[in-house]
C-alpha cells in the first residue's frame, strides 16, 4: 500500500470509517486524496471531502481545530444549499465556497445527515445539464448555419 492511498488508509474515527465505506460502495464514487482531506468524486464530479486530524498534510489551524470532532463538507447545488442552511446544526463551509455546507461527524445522527447531503450531490451529479435555447440557437449559428432574413 502506497502511503498516499487512502481509500485504504485507517480513519481514526468510527464515524469516518461508517462514511467512507458508504460512499464508497455507491456506484461510481471514487476516493483521492486533496488538500490534506478524503475527498469524494462521482465520476469526475466532486462531491465533497472528509476532513480529518489523522491525515497527512499539514491543514491550516482555521480548518483543523484540535476541540472540533472531524467533519464532512459536501457540495451542493444553490438551492439543495438553500435547504440545508435550514438544518439548524448545518453551516456554511468554512472555505466560504457557495454552496458548500460543512456537517460535524459527532455522531450517528450527524452521520446519516452527512449520508443524507451526500446522496443528494450524488443524485444531481449524475443529471445532465440542459442548455438553453439561447446557446443552442449561438451554437448552430457559429457552426456555419445562418438564419435568412
């Protein structure tokens, strides 16, 4: 085992154990190593990251604090987003990325949320994305077509 695998690499907590071989026995997903974190990927999408003291990599102390349990964040589209900053023990990523939320692993509850917000970006993941009308109608014309008038 290389040192930088860690798909393979023990967790030090139960709770990130229980969340990786979740996402990892979903189709498609994929675990890689960035930024000192686990992150997540279906496909080529990303997903999110666990975040934890135990990984290698030195994190900056705003993002490892030793009093905090490890945590999850997930990223989601605007208005799943939206949805989540309802959950009251939900919060913004502390990467102040929009759309990020940031889900404590303190428990088994918590734990089911990060599950729960994680299958939500797996689900629109996998949707395609439509184009508008517009750039269709600017696409058929830079390929040659022109409208008469």
């Amino acid at each position: 085992m290389r040192e930088t695998d860690w798909t393979l690499r023990p967790l030090d907590d139960e709770l990130g154990e229980a969340l990786r071989a979740e996402l990892l026995g979903w189709p498609d997903i994929k675990a890689r190593p960035m930024m000192g974190c686990l992150a997540f990927f279906r496909k080529k999408h990303f997903l999110g990251a666990y975040v934890n003291r135990g990984l290698p990599k030195k994190k900056p102390d705003w993002v490892n604090r030793p009093d905090e349990s490890t945590f999850v964040w997930v990223r989601l589209r605007p208005d799943d987003a939206a949805r989540a900053m309802k959950v009251p023990w939900l919060k913004q990523s502390r990467l102040e990325f929009a759309g990020w939320v940031e889900i404590p692993l303190d428990s088994r509850k918590m734990l089911e949320e990060a599950v729960r917000w994680f299958g939500r970006a797996y689900e629109r993941a996998a949707a395609p994305v439509e184009k508008s009308a517009t750039k269709r109608r600017s696409t058929r014309l830079h390929k040659g077509t022109r409208k008469k008038k």
